[in-house]
C-alpha cells in the first residue's frame, strides 16, 4: 500500500507476475486533489496493451499491475479547483494520466507527445513517484486535463475502446486530411483498431478496402462493417487488381507481414501509416521513392483529438462492436485477444461485476 494514497479502498484485478494471471487485488488511490476528478469506473476496455503489461512483454512491468486504459465511468467527487466537470457527468480517461503541461506538445494538446513522456494509466510511473494503476478497478482519481466528457446519450459501454482503439486511427486519418469525401482507404487488420478505421472511413464518405489473412471476416467485413471491398491479402491476384488505388493505408496488424505489396496499392504521394507493431518494419526503397509515398507512424492522440472524436462518434451514431464481459471472465478474455477471438473488443462491465469478495 503506498503511503500517500487515500482512505478510501480501491478493489482491483491484478497481474503479480510475469504469468499474467490477474485476480483480486486492493489498493489505495491518491487523495483527490484541487484538479482532481474522482470516477466511479463502470466500463474498462481490454485492449493488447493490457497483454503486454501484465505478461512483462517489454520487461518494464511493475508488478501488481492493475491493467487498463479504456475507462469509462462517472464523475462522484470533483476537486476545489476542477472547472471541466462536475458531480454526475459522463467522463473517459484514456492512454495517459499526466504529462508535463508545458513543452510544445503539450501546449498544442498533443500530449501523448509530451517531451518529458506523458504518464500512463497503468504501469507509469506518475510524477509523485507513484505507480499508476488502470481501469480494471473500482475508481480512479484523474487530473481534469486529462477526462473527456461523454455525452449523455452515448452509452459508457460503447465509449470505453473509443480511448485508445478509437483515437489511435482517428487521430492519424484526421491528421493526414483523410476525412474528406471521396478518398479511398484500406484498412490491414481487422481487430479492435481496424474494425474502428472503417466506421470512421465510412462516416467520412471514404470508399473503404479492407486486407485480411482471414476469409472468415469477409461477411461480416462488408455487411455488418460496410466496407465497399475485402482482400484476402495472400491473393495476388487481388491484391495486384488494386495497384496504384488508394490515398492512404491505415496498417493495424501487429503480427509480422511483408510491407511491398501494399505500397504497390497506394496512388502516388499516398500515405502509408503504421499504427501496430510488428518486430520489424521492412520495405524496398522503391517502393516508397517511386511515387512519392510517404510512411508515418501514429500513437493514441492528445486531448484535442479525443475530444472531437468521441464528439462525432456521438454525433454520428459510431458505435464499437463489443463483447460486453464480467470482470471474472477477464483472463479468458485476455487469451481470447491474444488469438484474435473477439467481434471486435471487449468491455469489462466493472460497475455490475466487480464486487467485494
């Protein structure tokens, strides 16, 4: 228990060690302070990154770790000074909890970017030399900064992956002007993250192309998701059919793959942005000088682009494909993800399963 946490008992789930095997787990949050918004937390997305921490996979793992960092969930306490929120509102909290309030980065709300690091929501190490623990618990204490308001009609089940699986294709299709009618955009991988580049795509009026190694996702790809086109990534025939074709290729897949036969499908100064991460990005020269393509990479976003985007997604009737579970199931869940068996992101429903024992 740290010494500078608060009174009031926080009831968790948490990895103790590299098994990744949660369970629970009690611990003490920070005393609220004057900028402070208390959360009774009542959604938590899972996302990979919850694998990745709890598993020790880059060997940084803090252990127990409490995972999570797709909170939803409702404001009960705010501090003196708070002027964004109030008792009862709606609120998100996503990848980070701090950052420096003062470089560049953070001046322009890209905090994500922060110069000195952003913190983040679970496994960080906070500025009080705290470490922070994310959404697979009661509550959480947040600086208001770094909340978002919900509106009221969007339900707090379907804003949780908006947090991180949301803003992290939003962010970059925003970014690279690939909100405007009429663009075409392929989308590789079809997991929390893609499934989330389409909607966005079709909301933007894109024509949308999805790759998969999977022909089971065809169906659901384009009735369910709407896209216009699915490819099966490992026909060439289809794949050579779409040379030359599309504005910009979102490339949500972790798992290694061969980066040539998609930049062979962008148009000329088309952009290729890598959101996964794969052991190793690997392309010929030509493929990018020919044609004047361009390779980015792109993180979750700051608080400016994750505003406006849980904003249109409530404006634009966008919703999640979840799979709403009890914090009980969350390890079954976890191994789900780790073998890509989840339509297409799973929601831990804390406030009606996470209980005292």
């Amino acid at each position: 228990m740290s010494s500078k946490g608060g009174d009031e008992q926080c009831l968790g789930w948490a990895a103790r060690d590299a098994s990744g095997v949660l369970s629970p787990y009690k611990f003490s949050r920070r005393n609220l302070g004057t900028e402070d918004v208390h959360i009774k937390i009542t959604h938590c997305g899972v996302c990979y990154a919850d694998v990745v921490w709890t598993r020790n996979k880059h060997g940084d793992s803090k252990y127990p770790v409490v995972p999570g960092h797709e909170i939803a969930g409702i404001v009960t306490k705010v501090g003196t000074n708070v002027h964004s929120f109030k008792v009862g509102d709606h609120v998100g909290v996503g990848t980070y909890v701090n950052s420096c309030r003062d470089c560049e980065y953070c001046n322009e709300k890209q905090e994500v970017l922060c110069s000195k690091g952003s913190v983040f929501t679970f496994n960080g190490v906070d500025f009080d030399g705290t470490i922070t623990k994310g959404g697979y618990s009661s509550y959480i204490v947040v600086h208001e900064r770094y909340c978002f308001t919900i509106p009221k009609g969007y339900p707090l089940a379907s804003a949780a992956p908006l947090l991180c699986a949301g803003v992290t294709v939003y962010s970059p299709m925003v970014r690279h002007k690939m909100n405007q009618p009429g663009k075409s955009l392929g989308v590789i991988g079809l997991g929390g993250l893609g499934h989330m580049a389409v909607k966005f795509g079709k909301a933007f009026g894109l024509s949308v192309t999805i790759f998969s190694t999977s022909i089971s996702k065809k169906e659901e790809a384009l009735s369910l998701l709407g896209a216009d086109k699915f490819v099966l990534s490992s026909n060439q025939e289809e794949m050579r059919a779409l040379a030359k074709s599309l504005d910009f290729i979102i490339d949500t897949a972790s798992g290694d793959h061969p980066f040539d036969p998609y930049m062979s499908l962008l148009k000329p100064y088309g952009v290729f942005v890598l959101v996964g991460f794969p052991s190793e990005v690997k392309f010929s020269p030509a493929s990018l000088n020919i044609g004047s393509k361009t390779v980015a990479g792109s993180i979750t976003g700051g608080t400016k682009d994750t505003q406006e985007m849980i904003d249109f997604c409530a404006a634009n009737d966008i919703h999640p494909s979840i799979e709403v579970i009890p914090i009980e199931y969350a390890n079954e869940a976890l191994e789900r993800l780790i073998n890509r068996d989840v339509k297409y992101r799973f929601v831990i429903d804390i406030e009606n399963s996470l209980k005292e024992n």
